[in-house]
C-alpha cells in the first residue's frame, strides 16, 4: 500500500532556527542509532518513520556505525526513502556523520580526509540518497590537525555530498577553532550535536555560550540519558533493555542505580502536577534553553515518538518549577 503522509502534519510541530542559518529543524527529531539496525523488523521502522512525518518530524540522525551491524540503519533508512518518502525528499533533512571505527586499518575511523570522504561515499551509497542535508564530524581527532578535517567537511559541501556540515561531542574550546576555520573556508558551521540531558549537563560550561557566539545551532542527543529519564526502569528492569544486558551500564556511562532512580520519581511528581510523562519533562526541560534548536530522540516503537512530541505542547516553566527540578538533581 502506497504511503501518503497526513496533510496536518506541519499544523502543530515546532521549528526552530540552526543558530544564525536559513535551515529550521523540528523541534523534536528521529535518531537511527538503535532500533533500525539490520537485526531489527524491518516494518518496525518503517511505522516509526512513517509516523514521525506524519507528526511534523522532518530530521532523521544517521551515523556511518549505526545499526547493529554498522552501516545497516543507512540500508533501512535507504530501503524505506525509496519505497515510501522518496516523494518527500525535499521535505526531509537526513543528517550522516563519521568519525567511529567502520572498517580495518588506519583509514577507517577518526577525522583524516581520507576516512571522512571515503565514509561519506559509503554512506551516500548504502542510503542510495544524492546528498545528506548535514554531515558532521562525529567526534574530534587528538591525532589529526583541525583544518584537515573541517576542510574534509568543507570539500563535502562544495562536491555536493551535502548541504551543511556540522561537529559532534567537540569541547567549547575545539568547537570555536573549528567554527572559525569552517568560515575561513566560506563553509560555516551548521549545527554541533553533544549529549546532554537532565544528568549530564556538560554543556552549560561554556558550550552554550561558544555556540550563541559563534551562531552555531544545538542538537542534544540522549535527552532521556538512554531510556533512564522516563518510567521504564521505575519498577524493574525489563528483560529485552540494554541496561539488562549490559548489568545496568549502558553506552555513555549511563548507570540504572536506586539514587538515580529515587531521583526520577521525584522528577515524576513535577511531570505528573504539569500535565506530563516523565519523558515529556525531560523533554522540555532541555528544549527550554534558547539556543537549543532540537531534542534528538531515539525509539524503539511509534507510541514512543507520538509521546515524545506531545512534549511540545508544554513547554515553559515556572521559576518554581525549575527551582525545584534543580533542588532534586543537585
């Protein structure tokens, strides 16, 4: 059957300018880390993109390494862009970034023009896609000099493999060298894309103000802290989650403990008296910075996209409100 998104989809969804650009993203958008990998239902994902653009969610997050295995979300996301979204190409951004290990030797992974460009190629192709919206420098390189790669990304651009380059998990101080050399170049940086939720608050240090500065947009991954930030975990553990499988570590360090448990119950009582899931909370709670173009949810059915972008329809706080979530995180 032949997919024809709903006409609303663009009545209630927020979109909020990248920085100093023309480009505006949904204020909620689609990562593909997990949940659209090669050992996932196929028709899964196809439900979940399907119903995120009926929802207005118009950004779809690659990586080179998403899946399991590596390089298979791009297969989904290209099986599917072909079978249902391709009418709607103009309507999506589809961002892809490179920098983890993909492939064996010394040009398979960090931040050399070699792996970049190569990886870009590979990942066109895998997506079938003509061009990615964004491309991004998934993290920084101690070992390779920053105009090399932010010229990688520069040359990206101007070859037409994408329309805007970004940087990822790049510290205040590297974010603003690489911002001044992309201008340079006349490739100004997009966006920058660091973790950042109600547990990991990083970003407040001086990021936020290098990126205001500098007119660069923010996109946070992981604004639930990997599923922690929301009632999975409150009562038990559930068999199928990865903090079951990983002992309660999961991928960023994120640890399932009672203390932070305790302290997501309380985190409940304020979502609950506002009208809210503790998602939605944890949702708005990072949206509620200026700067902040966009949360990056992950998901792993469509009941978990529809809650997340009800988020949006509260999303300002009293003074006490935000006074009391502090008392409860510190």
């Amino acid at each position: 059957m032949n997919y024809l998104p709903l006409d609303t989809r663009y009545d209630t969804m927020r979109y909020n300018r990248s920085g100093r650009s023309g480009l505006r993203l949904p204020a909620v958008s689609l990562g593909l880390w997990y949940n659209f990998g090669g050992v996932d239902p196929l028709e899964n994902a196809r439900a979940m993109l399907r119903r995120a653009f009926d929802l207005g969610v118009t950004h779809f997050d690659l990586a080179n390494n998403y899946g399991p295995p590596p390089g298979s979300a791009e297969e989904t996301l290209g099986l599917i862009m072909k079978q249902d979204l391709a009418p709607y190409r103009d309507e999506l951004i589809i961002s892809n970034k490179a920098g983890y290990f993909m492939w064996p030797g010394p040009y398979g992974e960090w931040g050399s023009r070699k792996y970049l460009i190569a990886s870009c190629d590979q990942s066109l192709k895998r997506t079938g896609l003509d061009y990615f919206d964004i491309f991004y420098s998934h993290r920084p390189d101690p070992k390779t000099p920053l105009e090399e790669t932010m010229s990688a990304l520069d040359y990206i651009v101007r070859s037409g493999r994408a329309l805007y380059v970004g940087i990822s998990t790049y510290s205040p101080e590297q974010t603003r060298q690489a911002s001044q050399i992309l201008r340079d170049l006349g490739t100004p940086c997009l966006i920058h894309q660091p973790r950042y939720n109600m547990f990991d608050r990083w970003i407040e240090e001086g990021l936020l103000d290098v990126l205001d500065e500098e007119g660069i947009g923010c996109i946070c991954f992981s604004p639930l802290a990997q599923g922690i930030l929301t009632n999975k975990y409150l009562d038990r553990v559930p068999d199928e989650s990865r903090a079951a499988k990983y002992e309660g570590q999961l991928h960023w360090g994120d640890k399932v403990n009672q203390e932070r448990l305790a302290k997501v119950r309380e985190l409940r009582e304020i979502a609950q008296a506002r009208g809210q899931t503790m998602a939605q909370l944890a949702i708005a709670w990072v949206l509620r910075h200026p700067g902040m173009t966009s949360a990056l949810i992950g998901a792993s059915r469509v009941s978990q996209i529809e809650d997340a972008v009800s988020a949006l329809d509260n999303l300002s706080f009293s003074e006490e409100e935000l006074s009391s979530i502090e008392a409860i995180l510190n």
